[in-house]
C-alpha cells in the first residue's frame, strides 16, 4: 500500500494519540515492574524494564490501553474497537497460557541441566524462564491498561 504523497510516516505517527497512549501505558507497566522488583528484591536489574513477565503484565497493559483508547476515539460499537479488543483478547490468552507453560516447561528443564551439571555430564546456558503471566498478572495489566488510558486520553 503506498502513502498519499500528503501523508509522512515519521511526523504523522507521533500525532496519533491512540499510538502514544498505547506506547505510554506500556512504558508506564514495564517502569511498574521496575518499582516493585526493586521493592521485593531490594536490588535494581535492568532487565525488569525490558524483559518479559511480571506484575504488571505489560502485554495486558498494552492491548488494553489501545482496546480502550480506540472504543474512546472511534467507538465501542465500531469494527475498530472490535478488532482492538480481540488483539487484546488473544494476546492476553496467549500471555498467560502458552508463554507462561513455556516458562514452567523452562524451570522443569533447569532443573535438570543442574542436575546433570553437578554429575559432571553437561555444560549449558540457563534457559529465561520468566516468559509469560499468572492470570492475576494479567488481569492488574487488563485493569492498569483502562486505568492509565482513561487518565491519559
């Protein structure tokens, strides 16, 4: 699909306010994150800001602000928000379903490469186990998500 010869990307994408709140409520999540690792762990990694896991979930945050911020602008009864909202449907499922059995399936087999380390058999690299959601991860994502749009937007 081609641009109208009126229409520039870079200058155009940052004056759309769905895009921006989309992209606030995220940062605004993974920062949440931050805090309360800091707090619970009573240490600072990086990681937190830019891995994936956590409280809050940041996909659910995400989705969810450009579910709502789109019912706002256009609508909850337009095929927009009906598409905004099983982005986020979907992505929430998957963020607490199969990436979170990835991250189990990953402890389960840490588990046993240490235990084949210690036996002296293997050297391998840990696999992230921090992959995916509890459904309550998900669930203050959905609630921050709305939250955070309504005072933004």
């Amino acid at each position: 699909m081609m641009l109208h010869p009126r229409h520039s990307f870079g200058p155009e994408i940052w004056h759309n306010r769905i895009f921006l709140i989309t992209l606030m409520v995220w940062a605004l999540a993974q920062t949440t994150k931050v805090i309360i690792g800091f707090f619970k762990e009573k240490r600072f990694n990086f990681r937190w800001f830019i891995g994936t896991g956590g409280m809050p979930s940041s996909h659910a945050a995400g989705v969810t602000a450009l579910a709502t911020a789109t019912g706002l602008e256009y609508g909850f009864d337009t095929v927009f928000f009906a598409l905004a909202a099983t982005f986020a449907l979907v992505t929430m499922f998957d963020a607490q379903g199969v990436r979170r059995a990835t991250g189990q399936q990953a402890t389960i087999l840490n588990k046993m490469m240490d235990d084949i380390y210690w036996k002296g058999q293997i050297e391998e690299r840990r696999l992230i186990e921090l992959v995916g959601h509890t459904p309550v991860q998900v669930l203050a994502g959905f609630l921050f998500g709305i939250f955070w749009t309504l005072i933004l937007y």
